[in-house]
C-alpha cells in the first residue's frame, strides 16, 4: 500500500489528520507494508510548516504496528521547469543564490524507486530513505533550459521577500539555509536499478519541442 497526504488544501492541520485516518485504517485491515510518501528534510526540525506535518505523521507511523517504508522526496525538477511562459522568456525564476546546489528528484524516478519497494520490500522495511536525482546549481539549470532551447536562459534570483506565502517562504528559507543532505553518490550506488533522470535529460525532455 502507497499513501500520500496533502497540506495544500485544507491545511497542515487537516494533513496530519488524513495521516492519522490512513494508519488507523492500515493498522485495522493489517496492512503488510505501508508506504508513505513524506519529504526530505521532514526530519531536519526545517520551520518548513508542510515537512512539520509530515514528520509529526512519520512519528506515529513508526511507533506503530504496520510495517512501513517512509520516502522522502527532495524539490521535484517539474517545479522548477514550471515557469513555461518566463522559461521561453529566456528566464529561470527561482529564490537561490546561481551557485546554490539544491537536491533535486525527477517524479518518474519517484515512481520507480516506489514500485522497487513494493515489488522488494524486505530490504526497505523500517526505513526512512531521501530521494534525489541530481543537484544542480540555479547557473547549470539554465544553461540545461538554454541547451534544450536552443536560445540563452538565465537565471534571476528571486528575493526571499517576494515570496508572500508564509509556508513557501519557510521551504525556500530553508533551502537557502542547511536544505536537504541526500547523500546522492551513496543513493545511486545502493540502487542502481533505478533510472536517476539528470536535470538536463529532463530540461530536454520537456523542453526540445519548444525550440
């Protein structure tokens, strides 16, 4: 079983309340093995509102009787390439300083990291595991949009100041600040099966046809 929860509709308060229905009911149908679906830096006491949530759910998960594998997604690459309109533009918005590494996941490697759980689950029983597939710079992640382009991408560092909402500010915050410790190199070696998409090959997926 997979199961994901979600502050961006009703709250963080009405999030932590989904997790507690989905293992209430896990635990009454004796669910073999749950997977649940939180995210990097849940565990690193962030201030970020919506990894708060998470890590409060991941508490009673793991003091509890339904054997669990927690995943702990870092920033996904389709946020950052979600800006089409500034994208084709010639500009990647994002709050970070050019030389800043954020850590990074593609969702299809999500998805095959997810099924390698579920189709395998003995060695990933009891465990927390943080996911990336790659960590580039704000600079390199440009130059990836402008390649995939064909035509100059540069990054504009977005102030912290600009970002009204309290939950987003705090991530950025904390992107900006200690940010997510995947060791990736180690990720990677562990489980080789998985595709781990680097940023440029998705830039160019997502992006070639534009040109």
């Amino acid at each position: 079983m997979v199961a994901f929860t979600t502050p961006f509709e009703a709250g963080v308060e009405a999030e932590v309340g989904q997790g507690r229905t989905i293992l209430s009911a896990a635990a009454q149908a004796r669910v073999p093995h749950l997977v649940f679906g939180s995210v990097a830096g849940a565990d690193q006491d962030s201030g970020v509102p919506h990894f708060e949530s998470k890590a409060r759910i991941e508490a009673e998960l793991t003091t509890g009787e339904v054997p669990y594998t927690i995943l702990g997604p870092t920033y996904f690459f389709d946020n950052a390439l979600g800006g089409a309109e500034r994208i084709l533009d010639g500009a990647l918005d994002l709050p970070l300083p050019p030389d800043r590494p954020p850590q990074q996941l593609a969702r299809p490697d999500l998805g095959a990291f997810a099924a390698e759980v579920l189709l395998n689950p003995v060695p990933y029983v009891g465990r927390r595991i943080e996911l990336a597939s790659d960590a580039p710079t704000p600079a390199q992640m440009a130059a990836a949009l402008g390649a995939a382009l064909g035509r100059e991408v540069r990054h504009e560092r977005v102030p912290l100041t600009a970002i009204g909402n309290p939950d987003m500010h705090a991530m950025w915050t904390f992107l900006n600040g200690p940010g997510c410790r995947v060791d990736i190199p180690a990720l990677h070696d562990a489980d080789p099966e998985i595709p781990w998409t680097g940023f440029a090959d998705r830039a160019q997926r997502a992006w070639a046809s534009a040109r």
